[in-house]
C-alpha cells in the first residue's frame, strides 16, 4: 500500500446560502477539467438541469495536502466523531466502540452498549457527541436491533464514563418501526442540527415489500427523522398531511441514506443515499418535503429493469442536487470548514464504497460546481469521513483503516 499519498487540490468555492449568493472567488490557478466519471452511464436518463450529475472535474498544484494511513487495527469501522481533545470516537460493525487517537493507538473495546445483530448490513452504525459532551459526555449512536417481527434501526445514548472503559446508563430513545425480517439498508447516520436536536437517516429495508415505505408518513422506513434529545419528536418538525402522520418525520422519500451533514455557514442539512444501479443522490434536505423514492429516480433495478415507472421527475417531488451513474456508493460525509488547507473550505467530502475514493464537491449557490477524486489509488472502501479538533480530515475504511488528510 502506498501509505502517503499526495493530490492535486481544487479551487476554492463555497457553497451559497438558498437566499443569496456566497461564493468565493476562485483561485487563479483552479481550472476546470473534463468530469472525473469517464465510465458510460446505466440509464439515458437525462438530468433535471444542466451540471446535476458529471460536474467538472479540478486541479490545482500538487503536494497541496499529505494523506497517512495511521492505523489499519480496526475491524470494519462503520462510524467516527472527533472528541474535543484530538482523539476519535469509533464504531466497529459487529458493536464495539473503540477510542483511537489521532496517531492511530487503538483502545479495548469500550462496554456496556446493548447488542447488535450484525447480519447483511446490520451492526453498530452512525454516531455522534452530544454537543455538550465537554461536559456531559453523552454519546449517541445508530445500531441494527433485533426485535419481534425482525430487526429495526434504533439510536442509542450514554455515558462515556470518566475511566472511558464503559458506556453508562445506556438506553435505547427511539426505534424506527416497523421491524421488518431483512438485513438491509438501515441508514444509520446521525448528527445534530444546529437549534441541538438528533437527526438520523433510517433506510427503506430493500426489499420490494417494504419498499413503498419510503412513502408513507405513517412509517419510520426511508426517512430523516428529527427528535430531541429525549428521543421524542421535536419541536418545529413539519406536519405531513396523512392521517396518522409520525411527529417525528423532517423528510420523507429516501432510499438508504447514510450520509448526513450540516453545513458551517448556512446550517442546512445534506444527505447522501445510495441509490439502485445508478442514481446514487446528493440532497439538501428541506423540512416536509419529499424526495422521491422510489416513485422517481435516475436509477434502475439491479436486474436492469426499469423501477416503476421509469419516472425522473415529477410534481411535488424534490430533485437531488447531483447524482452520481455509475454509483460511487456515498457514505458519511462532512463539510471541512479547517483553514489548513486552501481552497476546500466549506467543501463536502464524502466516503465512497463501490467508488473507493474520497470524493470531494465544490459547491456553489446550492449546486455541485466541481468534483474531485481523492484516495482513489488506496483501494479502500471509504466508510465515514469527519474533520478532527486539529483540523485534519479522519477517514475509515471498511477494511480496517484509519486514514488521516492534512497539509503536508
């Protein structure tokens, strides 16, 4: 492996607030190129509007930033979160909960977090801090739990205890129902949103019975729900219009969303979901709406045939902000908002599966202006990305590996 890899870097644009325009000035070296994805598309489908998916590609001068891989000790991480003093907070898929620090030491698992059913794409998933875990040290994490009818996507929370061996006083705040008997597509991110209350992603289960889910607002499946720290809907959440409606729904129409983030200057929430053969989609999550699956989508079955309709667009129904055919297979992602490196400010990165890459978006007025991949040559499936307390970029992969991306 080569364990120290340099890129090219991109310009620096960022991303614009829905109501005025704040872009940055591009450097005057950053000169878009043909886009990254040269490899012919699923579908004909054609875009909602022009730069929806196969942006331009960037680069700037080399040695712009350094990439190490400082550990490979983990087993399948699926989640991490950056602790106030440098170290990582790191989930494992079979339900250890492990703290590494920034130079890659590896700690025992930490106990006292109930089980996991592990199966197909199950395990320990997403999590996050508390956002005042200084002092609280609250924890709260996504998990795959077994239960009377099959398994279901549940969050966690505890207490990281001061000797950091264990997880106090954990209790399960909200399960997503219904439990459906499958091993796929959970979700399982979760993040806080600016006014201090617990997004998670929850997926549609896959399957073709629990598929239409993702539409009702009387299910948790396929879904960004929005809840206090309680576990209890939160307050502000949107009111759907079915009878039966859940309290707790901030969005509706997903796939199997595992990417959420929240971007530093406008406090907008975008999410990643994985689509079918094809159709993988970038979203700025508005409150109420509805994004579509599977009633449209640029994707289709992995059999090749067409999902429903063949439906790209319709009435009422939100359009991704960019997909991605072929799919890279979006995980986590986050926004880097580190003045370490220049150009990437309040630029999304995202870890990408099926790609094996880092692919870094430049974003401009709420669209994709330019797309990077990065880490490409690791041949890693990338799992979740966050930035540290020093500033860095931490990666995880699922083979194990904790990569950390600074200037050099």
């Amino acid at each position: 492996m080569n364990r120290h890899v340099c890129f090219l870097v991109g310009c620096s644009l960022a991303l614009g607030a829905c109501s005025q325009n704040q872009d940055e000035e591009a450097a005057p070296d950053a000169t878009p190129t043909a886009p990254v994805e040269t490899s012919a598309p699923n579908t004909a489908y054609p875009p909602a509007f022009a730069g929806q998916t196969r942006a331009s590609g960037f680069s700037t001068p080399a040695s712009s930033y350094r990439a190490a891989a400082v550990t490979s000790g983990l087993t399948s991480p699926w989640g991490i979160a950056a602790l106030p003093d440098g170290r990582l907070l790191i989930t494992e898929k079979a339900g250890q909960l492990r703290l590494v620090t920034a130079a890659g030491a590896v700690s025992a698992p930490i106990t006292g977090l109930p089980a996991v059913n592990p199966a197909g794409q199950g395990g320990l998933l997403g999590l996050c801090l508390d956002p005042d875990f200084a002092s609280n040290r609250l924890v709260y994490w996504s998990f795959s739990e077994a239960r009377p009818g099959g398994n279901l996507t549940a969050i966690g929370k505890g207490r990281l205890a001061n000797d950091e061996r264990t997880i106090e006083n954990a209790a399960v705040i909200y399960r997503a129902e219904p439990a459906y008997a499958g091993t796929l597509h959970y979700g399982g991110r979760v993040v806080f949103d600016r006014t201090g209350h617990l997004l998670i992603s929850t997926g549609e289960r896959s399957d073709l019975a629990t598929r239409p889910q993702a539409q009702a607002a009387t299910s948790a499946l396929g879904k960004v729900i929005r809840l206090t720290k309680a576990g209890q809907p939160a307050p502000g959440n949107p009111t759907f219009a079915a009878a039966g409606a859940l309290p707790e729904l901030y969005s509706i129409g997903h796939r199997n969303p595992q990417g959420l983030a929240v971007h530093p200057t406008t406090g907008e929430v975008w999410q990643s979901e994985h689509g079918p053969r094809g159709g993988d989609e970038l979203n700025r999550l508005q409150a109420g709406a509805n994004y579509g699956w599977p009633t449209i989508t640029y994707g289709i079955e992995y059999s090749g045939q067409p999902i429903g309709g063949s439906i790209q667009q319709a009435a009422g129904l939100e359009q991704p902000v960019y997909y991605w055919d072929p799919v890279i297979s979006p995980s986590g992602m986050t926004f880097y908002t580190s003045g370490r490196i220049a150009g990437w400010q309040n630029n999304l990165f995202l870890a990408s599966l099926s790609g094996q890459h880092i692919a870094r978006l430049v974003l401009s007025n709420n669209r994709v202006v330019g797309e990077e991949r990065l880490l490409a040559s690791e041949g890693q499936r990338f799992r979740d990305i966050t930035q540290g307390a020093d500033g860095a970029l931490y990666a995880i992969t699922d083979q194990g590996r904790l990569y950390r991306i600074d200037k050099p």
